[in-house]
C-alpha cells in the first residue's frame, strides 16, 4: 500500500482515511452500514464465501449490484463484520428472503447494475450496525469519496480478513470511457445511471470482493452520517495499476425505484423478490 492519507479530522470521524487496492484498514465499527453478502461454500450449510459488499438501508434492505446474482445466489447477509478471522459478539448473519435486480438490468452488460436485497427478519440497530442514508441529488459539489470492502488489496495478494477503505475522485465519464470500452461492455457508453471514479495516485482503486459495497461521503460532520453515492459495479483487470478508473452505479439516478420497493406501495410485496433457495 504506497497511498498517501488524506486527512479526515475535519470530520471527526478518523484521524487519516488512506480495500481495496492502495488503501488502509478501516477503522472497527468505522462503515456500520457495511454488509456483505454470504454464500454457501461447496456442500457446507453454515460455512460462507463473501464475494460483494452492500449497504444496509433499512432494518430490512441492504442494497447492491445485480451482477452478484450472475452465477450464485447468497444465503445470508453478515452485518457488524469487521475481521473476518476475529468473531466478536457484533457480527449478525441475518437470512435472506430474496433478492430484487432492477428490471432493466442485463447480465450481458454493465448498466442498470443494481439491486435490493429483502432480509427475512428485521434488524435491530446498534452502535455497530445500522443504516445509511442515501444520496439524492446530482453530485455537483462533493468530488471526494470513500469506498470500504474486503476486496484484494492487490491482484497478486491473498484477500484480506479485515475491512479496508480508499479515498477516491469523481472524473469526467469520458475518462472510463476511454479506459474500460476495450472490456465490450460499454455499447452505450457511460450512462447517467453510471459514475466515472477512481484516483490519480497510484493503486488506489477498489477491487475483485469489494463489488456491490458502498462509495459514500460524510454528510454530517457531528454524528459521521454517511450517504451512499454509489454502488461498486465494474473496473478493469489488474486493480489499482496506474491511475485506476472504475464505474460505479449512481444511487442518485435509482432513488425513485429505491424508494418504491423499500419505503414506498411494493415494500411489503412479497411476489416481486427473487426467492433464496437453498
């Protein structure tokens, strides 16, 4: 990790932020939002593989992308989770009850990369779990974020146990655009639907585990409130090589479908979610 902190004390929040490729450990109980999504490991019933991250944003709701439902389905989500090699009384692994992608969402391709995940019980929050808020307005006068995850630190390193987190910019679409067309996933080119983020310092980048995690800001100096920006969704190979570009999904653009299914007439729809079988 070569990053160079970036000082969060304005925040009071924590003294440097410095996953992800290029960045530092989180801080225990920093992202109490943070989940991730749990599947089952080959022939095992309880024992779990955690492949994406996720936000959670209701005592129900976690959300984050559709692509974490291509070739596998979660059984659980783990909130509170800080190290994975350390149990400490705060994690909970809540079931799932199903799983929402957005309708026009296409696994051949990058857009509309988001989703809702419904828990089959509702959570209690703590000082170690509880929601964010969600942003809902067009990015304009915030150009810095934090991405957290237990993604690679760097494709040639083992995954790491404890959560970690990078400081990362918003770019002009046309940057990502320029860089991730060679994938062939771009037909449309970055949408607005779609954040162009990444950073000019070398290796700071998210990575292969941190996908459906959240990008944020603190919104609220006082209490550390984070709104969600985005939801990790797509990069290139080789994380974090030179000045990274990833594409991220605007939380923003979605708010209405959000809202809708989580808080609005199809929240207690129980027909419109994708069922977790085990």
């Amino acid at each position: 990790m070569h990053a160079t902190p970036l000082n969060f004390k304005t925040y009071n929040c924590s003294n440097v932020v410095q996953l992800v490729s290029g960045g530092e450990i989180a801080r225990d109980g920093e992202f109490p939002h943070h989940a991730l999504l749990g599947y089952n490991k080959s022939g095992t019933e309880n024992e779990y593989v955690f492949r994406c991250g996720g936000t959670l944003i209701s005592d129900r709701h976690v959300l984050t992308a559709a692509h974490c439902f291509k070739t596998d389905y979660p059984s659980i989500v783990r909130l509170g989770e800080y190290d994975l090699m350390i149990f400490t009384g705060y994690e909970y692994d809540v079931p799932i009850e199903g799983f929402l992608r957005h309708p026009e969402h296409d696994f051949g391709n990058v857009y509309n990369d988001i989703a809702l995940v419904k828990l089959k019980n509702k959570v209690t929050f703590t000082e170690s779990i509880r929601p964010a808020c969600l942003w809902d307005t067009e990015i304009r006068n915030v150009s810095k974020f934090v991405a957290s995850g237990f993604g690679y630190t760097s494709m040639y390193e083992a995954l790491p146990t404890q959560m970690a987190k990078v400081v990362l910019e918003k770019f002009p679409k046309e940057d990502c655009f320029e860089r991730l067309n060679v994938l062939g996933h771009f037909g449309r080119g970055i949408i607005d639907g779609q954040l162009c983020v990444g950073s000019n310092t070398e290796g700071r980048d998210t990575c292969e585990g941190d996908s459906g995690g959240p990008l944020q800001t603190v919104t609220d100096p006082s209490t550390c409130t984070f709104h969600v920006v985005g939801v990790i969704s797509t990069g290139i190979r080789g994380c974090g090589v030179g000045k990274s570009r990833a594409v991220y999904t605007n939380v923003s653009h979605y708010l209405g479908w959000i809202e809708e299914n989580v808080w609005g007439d199809k929240a207690d729809s129980t027909d419109i979610y994708e069922a977790i079988w085990k």
